[in-house]
C-alpha cells in the first residue's frame, strides 16, 4: 500500500469537505513527494487553489492551472492618500483608467497585432502558435475578467501604491488544455508529463512563455495606469523598486537537499527574504511581505484571500446594493455593480485571518488601507467565465 505523501497545513479554519477530501485523493496520487496548503485554499478543477504540489519527476499542468503566470505587481507613488479624498479627483482618474486599459482587447486590434520581439514566439504546437498570433498582441497589457483588476491603496504613512493582477490572459489555459491532453493519467487521476520527455520540455517552454507575456501585460498596465495618475493627479512613480511576483508556476527547487518539481497553484513563491504582494478582496487591505523560508511549507505563502463562495453561489446571494454596502468608501464604477457581485468581499474569506494563519510563512512589511478614500479600484464590468 503506497504511504500518503506528507501534507502540511497553514489555515485559519478546518477546510469545507469537498476541499479536505480532494486534498486527501492529491496525497495518494502518483509520484507526489509533498503537499503545502495555504490559508487561502479553496476548491477547484483537479488540484485546489491555494495548494504546493512537489512531484519527483513528473510535471502536471492541472497543478499550475489556467491562469499561468497570474501575479501582483505594486509601485510606491509621490502622491499622498488624499489626493483621492475629492469625488471629482477620484471620478477623472477613475475614467482616465477605463479610457487608457481595456478590459479584454485594444480597440482596433483586428485579425494579428504585433508583439514584441521577446515574445515572438513560437510556441510548441501550430493551434497554440494560431492563438498567440491572433490574440496575444490584441490582449497585452488589458484588464482581464474575473479578480484581475488595477487598485489605488494606502499605506501606514498615507502614500499611495499603485497595484495591479494580470495574467496570461486566454494564452494560459490553451496551454494547459494542449499539454493537459498529451499527459498520461497518473494514479490517482491527474495527469502528468515525465519531467525528462520532450512532452514535458515543451510544456515548461509554452509556460515560460505565458510567464513571461504575464510579467509585461502587468508592467505595460502599470505603465499606463501611471500616465494617468501623472495627467491626473500630477503623481510619478516613487524611487522604491517595483515588486512583482507570480502565483501559478512550476519550477525546479531543491528543498532539505533532494531536488523536487514545485506546483505553484494559488501561491507565491516565499524564500527567506524573497518579496511579495497579497491582496485582500476589494474593500479590503492588502500587504506587501517578505518570505521566511519556511522548510514545510515549500517556501511558499498565500496568493490572496482565497474565496468562501464559488462566483455562481455569490451571484445567487449577493444583490447589487449589498456590494455597494460592503464597499462603501472605495471609489469604483457603481454601474458595474450588478456584473461584480462576485467579487464582493464577502465571497471572500478574511485577508487578517489569512495573515495570522500564515505568520510562520511571511514577515508583513507594509499593510495597505482599503478604509480610506485612497483606495480607488478598476475591475472590467464583464463576468469571469
């Protein structure tokens, strides 16, 4: 009988059912070494959000999932928090962001839209270098559906941060379908590429280059979200570096000497020292951190809040007028409340349990406020899938 693979647990309540036992179908799974779950887990397709898988020699894009390369990026700016304390400032900048970041695609963006030379491509299969070709250019550096979303916060010292979540928009999951559909199935379900096999190397490649495409989506949404802050509010990026991480990846480590393959589902790679951003729902804070390098959990920490309700359930619950209740004092497009009823904070489970749960993992460097007129959030008005 094969001995479970040893799972460590960093959470601030026992996990629903479903979640304890798709956790627990994941330790008696093919050549899995270790399992980390973070305070944020919640259940999903395969492999939960919010899980760090370590294979021996075998790669499983469901591990990573659809959204490859999704991650943060903040940016300090020489503005103070109440430079969004007037309705008339917050409405301008709030309708620069729309006009200069479209939600799902450039207007205009008809038929191939040049990329840059980095990600030229090709990718490993004619379908997915089809895709790239028609939509990757036309989608580079737009908001995206869902959670993904472009925020103004402040800190404890009344600055305000720029802070964005992006990934590799419709690219990710074609990535993950292709290679999904070469793997074998794996005892337990999954399925997995064999880390030495030409399957598993075109695999890392397409994802590298989802990772990559994500990276510059994020820095070219950072990069007009501050020409507007310049137009508007006359404010310019600070002097501090900006802080990026990702949070669906898969890389090779080596942890207590034995070199593993780290499933990033849900999770943000936290060595000793290595910096990171966790967003909390809209309305509420969010932390800049530094990873501790905690053995257990794989070097790893939390994405986000993670969510107590799937999106149909909060649809289903939440009504229109109680998203504006729970977002009262953040700046944002009323109009839209109707299709943001699933991304209401209270779909959300609580970031400050969520922090506490994961002390060992992370040291919080910056908390910032949603419970001030600086925070200002843009979310595209259309519906995650």
């Amino acid at each position: 009988m094969k001995l479970l693979a040893p799972l460590h647990r960093w959470v601030a309540e026992p996990p629903p059912r479903e979640v304890a036992e798709a956790l627990e179908r994941l330790r008696r799974g093919e050549d899995i070494a270790r399992i980390a779950v973070m305070p944020d887990v919640h259940l999903a397709e395969e492999v939960c959000v919010g899980t760090v898988l370590a294979t021996y020699n075998t790669i499983v894009p469901a591990a990573v999932g659809g959204d490859i390369g999704c991650g943060m990026a903040a940016i300090a700016l020489d503005a103070a928090a109440d430079r969004l304390a007037q309705a008339s400032d917050a409405a301008a900048v709030l309708a620069g962001l729309q006009a200069a970041i479209p939600a799902l695609r450039h207007p205009g963006a008809i038929g191939e839209h040049p990329l840059p030379h980095a990600l030229a491509g090709p990718l490993s299969c004619p379908a997915l270098e089809s895709l790239r070709r028609r939509t990757a250019g036309a989608q580079l550096g737009t908001l995206g559906r869902g959670n993904h979303f472009v925020e103004l916060q402040a800190d404890e010292d009344e600055r305000l941060w720029l802070m964005v979540h992006g990934g590799s928009r419709g690219l990710g999951p074609a990535i993950r379908d292709h290679h999904q559909s070469l793997a074998t199935r794996l005892r337990g379900g999954l399925r997995g590429l064999a880390a030495e096999t030409p399957g598993a190397a075109a695999y890392l490649s397409d994802m590298q280059w989802a990772l990559d495409y994500a990276e510059l989506s994020r820095t070219r949404l950072v990069e007009r979200a501050c020409e507007v802050l310049a137009g508007c509010l006359g404010a310019l990026p600070g002097s501090e570096a900006q802080i990026s991480c990702h949070h669906n990846f898969v890389r090779r480590e080596q942890h207590a000497g034995q070199w593993l393959w780290v499933h990033r589902k849900g999770a943000i790679s936290a060595m000793e020292g290595e910096p990171g951003v966790i967003p909390g729902s809209m309305g509420a804070p969010s932390y800049h951190v530094l990873g501790r390098g905690n053995a257990q959990s794989l070097c790893s920490s939390s994405h986000g809040a993670g969510r107590c309700m799937a999106r149909g359930e909060a649809r289903r619950r939440i009504a229109a007028q109680e998203l504006l209740a729970q977002l009262r004092g953040v700046w944002f497009d009323h109009r839209a409340a109707e299709d943001l009823r699933d991304e209401a904070p209270a779909a959300y489970k609580d970031i400050g349990a969520v922090m506490r749960a994961q002390r060992e993992l992370t040291r919080v460097v910056r908390r910032l406020r949603p419970d001030h007129a600086g925070q200002l959030a843009l979310r595209s008005h259309d519906r995650a899938d």
